[in-house]
C-alpha cells in the first residue's frame, strides 16, 4: 500500500477503539520510521512541566473525544468522580452519531447536566470541545494519529490534555508536544493505565522499600494476540488499527510495559533513557491469517504487511541498568506484559506473579516464594494508593481490573487540588520516543540509536515518584 493510499483512508478512521474523529494526516506524511529530528533540537526544552502544579480547579469539565470502546470505558471511570462533585462531562465528541447517542445515554444516567454533542462527521467538529469557555481538560480516546494534533490544539486554546497511548509516534511530535506544553503551561499527560495496575504498584512500592536492593535489570512487553480484533470488519472502525501494521517496523505500542519499568528505576527522576537497539523478526502470524480469511480485501493485504511477528528492543540507561522491551499483536499466546524485575535483593517475574528473595550465595536457587510468603508480600507492601481506593476499584473492575478508575482517579484529584499530576509530558514523550526509535533501529539494520534528554536535564534530580503522593 502507498502511504499516499494510507493518509486517505486514515483521513476516515474512527476513534477510541472502535468509532473516533476523522482528520487528515498531512502532519504525517512520511512513515516515522523515517523522520528525524536534530538532537540539538531537544536542547530548547527547559523541563518546567517536570513537577508543574496548574491553578487547583475544583470541578474538572472534561471533554470527550473519541466515543468507542476505549473512550466508551472512561467515561464509566469517571462516573465516581462526576458523582462525588469532581467533575463533569461537559462535551461529547465523535464522528459517528450513534456512538455520541449511546455516550449521552450512559452520562445521563448519572449526570443531570446536559453535555454539548458533536457528532460531525467531517471530522472538523471536534475543534469545538477545544473552547476553555466549556472545558477545562480534554480526553482524546481517538486513533493514534489523532493524539498529538488534539492534544496540542487542546493546550494552544487553554485546555489540559490527556491523551490515550501512544502520546505521538513521531519524534517531531514528541518534541512538539513537549514544546507547547512548556510554552502554554498546560498539562500534557498520556492515559497509562498499567503505571497504575495493582501488581506493578505493588512492585514500586517494594522498590522504595529496598526489597530490590539495587535495581539492575527488567523485562517488560505488551504480547497480546491481536488478529482477531485486526480482521474484525467494525472493532477498530475501518480497522484503522491493522493499517499500522502494514506501513511500519518496530515496536508500535511500548508503554504498557516500559511505563512502569521506569517507575521502578526512577528514569526521569534521577535516570534516564541513554540509547537503545531493536530488532524485528519476520512477519509470519499475520499475513497467514490474512490470507486464510475469507474476506477478499483482507486476502490482498496478505503481501503487505511490514511489521514484524516479534520485535526486541534493548536499552540501557544512563545509570547502566538494562531493559529488555518486547512486542508482539501477531502470534498466538496468553496475555503478558512480562513484568520481570532483577537487583541485588530480589527478582519478580509476571504472569503469573512469582517473587524470590535473595538470601546470598546458594544451591538452593530453583525456589520461587510458596504462595503463602508471597501472599505476605503482596499484604506487607500493597501500595497505599490501591489500598485506599479498594471501593471504587471494586466497583470498576470493567475497567482493566480498576487500574483505569485509579489512573482516572489521579488524573481529576491532582486537577482538582492544583498539584503536580503523577506522570508528566516528558514521561508520555519519552515512552513514546522509544517506538519511534525502535523503527529507525530496525530500519537502519539494527544499528544502536541514541535516545535524546527530553526533560530540559530535571532527570539529573533524584525524587520520589507521585504516585506516592497522597491526593
């Protein structure tokens, strides 16, 4: 496929992960593996989102953009908030009309307030939600290429951004982003969910209590058979998610497992990412259940699909810690995010959860923690934040096991009280930049790419993370 043929059919992709708002990609007009920017670019940004606190706003007016299955399931994680008095939905926004119909149907029914619907489907409408005089944050829940074009002409207008990963998949995006962030002094955060998983708090918890010791080394992925969903005729809405797939090389979704790796060793608060290299295997899994479709159109995409089954990307920090970063919506296997974790004191490894604790030089190594023992950890070190919201993480389980009523939580409190938010712009930029950097290593032979400081230098200072912050 042409990227020309690419940018229109992209032009009429819908939002969320299944219907969302259309716009052209003239922003994108090459493949990101192919873009570039200069490193002394990067030396322009000042890091002054690094721990900014906005003017406290006590009722959130939240614009919702992207009404399908993703931007469906976050309005069900506000309906706390909106019911408690923090905040309000005050604008629905999708190019599909049904989906807006079926969005104000579920606010209604725990809203008296009537949200502002667009439902234009040129794709145009939603330049509207982006009025301060309505909103006061936006929620893009919209294909990927939409994130950083809303988001950016969200702040330029007033308004806090949050949007769904990845942030931006250009490096001239997440420079951009950064960029307009600093200069409005607006809130650009990426809607991470599993930073706020109960496992991988309770693993940063253990972190700041030095069960790890010495952190030295983790392992983290998102490897989840997607073909399915790829295939499905109306999933993702002109299956705009199966056209990424086609045009690019690397790792396209890195921060459900990276983002919490670097919580745990502190990169961007006293780390940070140096460079890394990334290698893709051979496309195998997807062009075969292409081919053994029995839809026509989905049988000619069978030769063009470019992303590879697996890709692996290594990184090392500045401190000299090490990440093993993998990817794979291809292949058939369970569900996992790896979420291994290694120093001095312990190693954890996920799905399932399994824990050793280092007890010195041994023959007895073969040994994870009985279950009783580790069932003790998970009590001893349960992170405050999961524990204190048990009620309405009870009630959300739809939502990702609670992590997404969490990470909603967060995001609306520290609005809601005028303090730093837990994750920054340089977080979602840096995440995000990872991707972009995978496929300039793959595409240069796997050659290693060095990744730039996109914090101003606030790295270099050691702090706690926010998460622990009480809010």
């Amino acid at each position: 496929m042409k990227r020309s043929d690419f940018l229109k059919i992209g032009s009429l992709f819908g939002g969320g992960m299944l219907g969302g708002l259309g716009l052209g990609l003239s922003s994108c007009s090459t493949a990101p593996s192919q873009t570039k920017t200069d490193m002394n670019s990067w030396s322009e940004v000042t890091g002054s989102m690094a721990e900014y606190a906005a003017p406290a706003i006590p009722k959130v007016r939240v614009a919702m953009l992207g009404l399908g299955n993703r931007g469906s399931s976050l309005i069900e994680m506000l309906e706390w908030l909106v019911t408690q008095g923090h905040a309000e939905i005050t604008v629905l926004c999708d190019v599909q009309p049904a989906y807006v119909q079926r969005a104000a149907e579920k606010v209604a029914s725990f809203q008296t307030a009537t949200p502002l619907r667009i439902d234009d489907p040129s794709g145009d409408g939603w330049r509207q939600a982006c009025n301060p005089e309505v909103a006061d944050l936006v929620v893009i829940a919209t294909p990927w290429h939409l994130h950083t074009p809303m988001a950016m002409y969200a702040m330029e207008q007033g308004l806090h951004a949050a949007s769904e990963v990845p942030i931006a998949y250009t490096e001239e995006d997440c420079l951009s982003l950064v960029k307009t962030s600093e200069r409005t002094q607006k809130h650009c955060i990426m809607l991470e969910n599993c930073c706020y998983n109960e496992e991988e708090l309770w693993l940063l918890n253990m972190v700041k209590n030095e069960v790890f010791g010495e952190v030295t080394h983790a392992e983290c992925a998102y490897l989840h058979d997607l073909r399915a969903l790829l295939l499905d005729a109306t999933y993702y809405h002109n299956r705009w998610r199966l056209r990424e797939h086609l045009e690019r090389d690397g790792n396209l979704y890195t921060t459900h497992g990276l983002g919490p790796v670097c919580m745990y060793m502190d990169v961007l608060r006293g780390d940070n990412l140096s460079h890394l290299v990334s290698m893709s295997s051979n496309e195998a899994a997807l062009s075969k259940a292409l081919r053994e479709s029995e839809d026509a159109e989905l049988q000619a995409l069978a030769s063009q699909v470019k992303c590879g089954d697996v890709n692996t990307t290594l990184i090392r920090t500045t401190a000299g810690k090490s990440i093993m970063l993998q990817f794979d919506t291809h292949t058939g296997r369970p569900y996992s995010r790896l979420n291994k974790l290694s120093g001095t004191g312990a190693t954890h490894y996920g799905y399932p959860s399994r824990l050793y604790l280092d007890h010195g030089p041994t023959w007895d190594w073969h040994r994870w923690q009985e279950e009783e023992a580790h069932d003790a950890a998970r009590a001893q070190y349960d992170h405050p934040l999961w524990s204190s919201l048990k009620e309405g993480i009870t009630a959300n389980q739809q939502g990702h096991g609670g992590m997404d009523f969490v990470m909603m939580y967060r995001l609306i409190r520290c609005l809601n009280e005028g303090v730093a938010l837990d994750l920054s712009v340089y977080d979602g930029a840096l995440w995000s930049l990872v991707g972009v950097l995978s496929e300039r290593s793959v595409a240069q032979g796997n050659q290693r790419v060095d990744i730039p400081d996109v914090s101003g230098g606030t790295w270099q200072t050691k702090r706690e993370h926010p998460v622990f912050r009480k809010v």
